[in-house]
C-alpha cells in the first residue's frame, strides 16, 4: 500500500469524525435526503415535475412528519418526566425515613447507642441528596442546551431541503474528483456503501424497537405508570453503550426494593436482564447480516470505536468496516501479503 493511499485514508478517517461531531446536523441531513430520494424520484416521474419542486415537496412532506412526531413524543415525554420529578423529593424522604427506622431497629435489638449507624444514616442521606443535585444540575444543563439543539434542527432543517435539490449535483461533483477511469468503482463504491450504512440503520432500528418492546411489555406485566414514555426513556439511554437499561432500570429496582416493593423490583432487575441478555445475543447478528459483514467484525468494530474515541466511535467504527468492503468489493483495496 502506497504512502499516498494511506495518505488518503488517513484524511478520510478525519473527515468522517470530522462528519460525526462537527458536521452531524449536515450528516444527517444526508441521511435524511437519501431516505427519501425514491420519494423525490416518484414524484418526478409519475407528475413529470422538475428537480426543485419534487425535491421541496418530498423534503416538506418529510419534515413535516419528522416535526408532528417529534412534537407528540417530546410532549408526552416531558409531561411525564416532570410528572415523576415532582415525585423525586417524597421518594427520598422515604428512603430515608425506611433507613432510619431499620437503623432503629437494629440499635434496639444489639442494645448499643447506635452512633456508627447514625452516621450511616446521615452519610446516605447526603448522598441522596447530592444524587438530586446532580439530576437538578443535568436538567438545567439540558434547559441551557436547549438553544444549541434548536439552532442545531434549523440548520438540520435548511439543509435537508439544499441537499434535497442538490443531491444529484453532489454526487457527480464528488465523482469528478477521480480519474474518468477510476469513476465506475467510485460509484460502485457508493452504492455498496449507501447499502450497508442503511442496512446498518435498519439493524439499529431494529434493535432499538426490540427494546421498546420488550421494555414496554415488562412494565406493563409489572403494571407501573407512564409505560409509554419510561420505555422511551429507556430506549433512548441503551442506545448508547457508556450508559445502558441498567442505568434507569438497576437504581429503580433498588430503589423499590428498599421502599419495600420487592416483587416490582425484582421484576425490573428481571426485565433488565432479559433485554441485556437478548440485545447482546442477536444484536451482532443482525448487525453483521444488515452491513454485510460477520458478526465478529461487528461486534470488533463497535467496541474498538467505542474505545478509541467514544460514543462516536459505536457508530464510526461499523462504518470505517463499511466504506473498507465497499473499496475490496469495487477493486480499488486489491493487495496481497508476499513472504518470500
């Protein structure tokens, strides 16, 4: 492999996380537009409309669904989390009077003073209430971010419908950036990359409403409130591996457990371990099967990206795997090993 080709794929490797972090709102936007490029296609051949108004209908019609549903989920979903915030400062106090009165207990039945436990006590009280800081601090955290993520939709927005009607000009400005002889396995290239990455969403979809439901059925069989949006909630959280179900489902089990619950907590640490269990049996699989590639590869490329850089690194290093097969497929990675 020659110096310039490393070169290459170096500053191709830069670029893509360059992509992921800095350039996500037009990345998606990408996505996006390609998502529904058959739509902008339809609707040229079928009404013998131009590039513009096709592109503007179908981005429009898009964003439009993408809105309604953002709307009803974010609404539903806000009012039931500030519905159990408002909960948040009762359930501590009940921890707290339960603790106090097994210390109590305790100090009875062994006959001491009970100072140690007392201590205890008050130790895990202000650690509970430190724990409250935090989620205080994150939720207003999130509120200061709330600018950031709406000046981040708008740009998202705007460029859906620029890429919309400038997707055909893109692409044969980014073919002509090779050699006229090297312009078919480009777009050969393309096509199996644009395969795999949307077999890669598929699979992530995939995966991701495998947990809704399974979350949701489990809470319902357990009847706990708001199954709706806790299960989105937890859905959301195990998408990203840093965090997982376990860090909303392991704490709420606990949490029952020590307010005397123990049948729903045990439920939910039963829950927790059926959807762990689950995803980490088929979720190579299905990944593997959806980008084409084994489901060691898979499962190799989520953990080394996610070692290497992240939570960037779940969604970077499958597709790094992606755009590699894609140039072996097109001829353009053809090199051999040669032990003399």
């Amino acid at each position: 492999m020659s110096f310039r080709l490393l070169l290459m794929l170096g500053l191709g490797l830069l670029f893509l996380y360059l992509l992921f972090t800095a350039g996500a709102p037009f990345l998606l936007a990408l996505v996006s537009v390609i998502i529904f490029e058959p739509l902008t296609q339809y609707l040229m051949k079928q009404f013998r409309l131009n590039r513009a108004l096709a592109s503007a209908i179908s981005a429009t019609v898009f964003s439009g669904a993408l809105l309604g549903l953002l709307g009803f989920l974010g609404m539903r979903l806000v009012g039931e989390l500030i519905a159990f915030w408002s909960k948040v400062p009762a359930y501590i106090r009940e921890v707290n009077l339960i603790v106090q009165d097994w210390v109590n207990r305790l100090t009875q039945k062994l006959g001491e003073e009970g100072i140690p436990l007392e201590s205890g006590v008050s130790s895990l009280t202000s650690a509970l209430e430190r724990l409250v800081g935090t989620i205080s601090s994150a939720l207003i955290n999130f509120a200061k971010a709330l600018p950031d993520m709406l000046i981040f939709f708008i740009v998202y927005l705007v460029a859906v419908y620029l890429f919309a009607y400038s997707l055909p000009h893109m692409k044969a400005s980014f073919l002509s950036l090779f050699h006229e002889s090297s312009r078919d396995q480009i777009d050969s290239v393309l096509a199996n990359l644009r395969k795999s990455v949307f077999g890669f969403l598929r699979a992530q979809l995939i995966l991701s409403s495998l947990t809704y439901i399974l979350t949701f059925v489990g809470l319902l069989i357990l009847d706990i409130g708001y199954p709706l949006a806790i299960a989105l909630l937890v859905t959301v959280v195990d998408i990203l591996p840093v965090l997982g179900t376990g860090t909303v489902l392991v704490p709420w089990a606990g949490y029952l457990i020590v307010t005397g619950d123990i049948v729903t907590g045990i439920g939910l640490f039963l829950l927790y371990l059926v959807i762990t269990v689950i995803r980490r049996i088929i979720e190579p699989k299905i990944l593997g099967d959806a980008i084409g590639i084994s489901a060691l590869a898979a499962l190799i490329s989520l953990y080394v990206g996610y070692k290497l850089i992240g939570v960037i690194g779940v969604f970077l290093g499958p597709i790094v795997v992606m755009i590699f097969l894609a140039a072996r497929r097109a001829g353009l990675l053809q090199f051999r090993i040669k032990v003399d």
